[in-house]
C-alpha cells in the first residue's frame, strides 16, 4: 500500500511534512520546524505518530524533537549532528535504511549544507524527503560543508529515478526562479519561472518538485552546461557549480 504525504506550510517558509504508511497507520513526521504545529496536524488528521526523522540539526529542522516526543513518545532518528540541538534515539548515515511499518526508506548521504545531512528515499512509491540539500530551481547554501562535497551530494539524488516526487524543506521557489532567470536563458527554465510567479500569486505551493524537473531546468545542476556557456569549459564539475553558488549568494534580485 502507498505511503500518504501531508504536507502543510509553517513557521515563515517551512513545510511540515507527516507521512502514513497505510498498510500499518503508522505515522512519521519528516523534521520538526514546528511542534505546535505539527501537534496540531495530527490532531486533525487523528494520525499516532510512530516516528521522527531528521534531516540535519538545525533548529528549523530538529528544534520541535523534545516537545513531539513528549507529547506523543515517537522515536527520533537522524544525523549523529542532531544531538546538538536535539534528543536522538538512533544515529543514521548514507547506507543506512529504516522502516515505518512496511515503508522502507534508504539514507542517503547529503552532506554541503551541514556535514552530517542526509535525505530519505522510499523507492516502492518514488518519493524522497531531502531537507535543505536540493531545493525546487535551487540548493542549500554550503554552512559546513564544500562545494565538491554538496555537489557531490546533488549527484546522488540526481541519479533517483527521473519521476521521484521531491519534497524539499522550504518555500523558496519563486526567488530561486528570479535568480535562475539570470544566469541560465533556457527556454524551459522560462516557462516554469512564468508557472511559479503564477502559481505563488495564487498562493499555491510549488513542492514538491520532481529529479526530471530538477534536472532540465535547475541551474545547480546544470552548473557544468552553464560554466562551459561561459568559457569555463574543462574545470571540475564542482568548481562550475561552486561559482555558480556563489552567483546565488551575491544575488539582489
């Protein structure tokens, strides 16, 4: 049976995520920006959660851990970095898999953003949870980690299948777009942006995104192609997307 996905908007641009497997009922909730929310969701969807799964240790992401525990006495598992901020009951690294009843999700390495962040993969239904790794027409800034060690991380949930549903941590499309306007004057590029600005005008989500998606129109993954536009031919495929990060953290518009 299909693993459900509620998603709902919190804090200023944060999604909750709260999934079911529906062959148990059991719950999860994918990080915890907001325990009063997320509290409050499950409530109305009248879902016991089961489990907490963390992506990485920022407050945004872990900071509702011991209030969700508390009131509903779920599990945390997550990147050994949560215990930073955060109770964890079980530590999880690339490799690793863990279960909500009969929904099996592989751990993947995602480290750039912080060091230990990793993502969720449930290949029976086609569907990752990636925190602040990729983003729709976008990527996390780099905190803790490298420009080779992040792009090497968009590389690996670049090669999921092409219909795998993304589901990113956070509301940043439309600023995204204006910054992938320009640098990169693909025609399918211009196309979604005039979706998005229409789509945020109507006050509607733009996640979850999909890997094909990302891959034709997201300039952090199409950094080599731009660089190689530009006359930045035969570097690593890294140093084209480190200087296409640091564009995106110079950018006013």
């Amino acid at each position: 049976m299909p693993l459900t996905v509620h998603q709902f908007p919190c804090l200023s641009d944060n999604y909750g995520f709260l999934i079911r497997d529906e062959a148990t009922g059991l719950a999860a909730c994918v990080d915890t920006p907001d325990a009063a929310a997320i509290l409050a969701e499950l409530k109305t969807l009248g879902w016991n959660l089961a489990l907490i799964m963390n992506t990485h240790w920022h407050p945004d992401h872990a900071g509702g851990n011991a209030e969700i525990q508390k009131a509903t006495g779920a599990k945390i598992v997550g990147p050994a970095e949560v215990r930073r901020i955060a109770p964890l009951d079980r530590e999880l690294a690339g490799g690793d898999a863990v279960e909500l009843g009969q929904t099996r999700f592989e751990v993947i390495e995602a480290g750039g953003h912080t060091l230990g962040h990793i993502a969720y993969y449930d290949a029976a239904d086609r569907i990752a949870f990636v925190g602040d790794t990729l983003f729709a027409l976008g990527c996390g800034r780099i905190f803790e980690g490298t420009a080779e060690q992040m792009w090497t991380s968009l590389q690996r949930l670049a090669a999921l299948p092409d219909d795998t549903a993304v589901y990113c941590a956070h509301e940043y499309t439309a600023s995204n777009a204006r910054f992938a306007l320009s640098v990169d004057g693909d025609p399918a590029l211009k196309a979604r942006a005039e979706e998005i600005f229409a789509a945020r005008e109507r006050g509607e989500a733009t996640v979850p995104t999909t890997i094909a998606l990302e891959k034709a129109t997201n300039p952090f993954l199409r950094a080599p192609m731009l660089a190689a536009q530009v006359n930045a031919a035969g570097k690593p495929a890294y140093e084209a997307f480190a200087a296409v990060r640091a564009a995106k953290d110079n950018f006013k518009g």
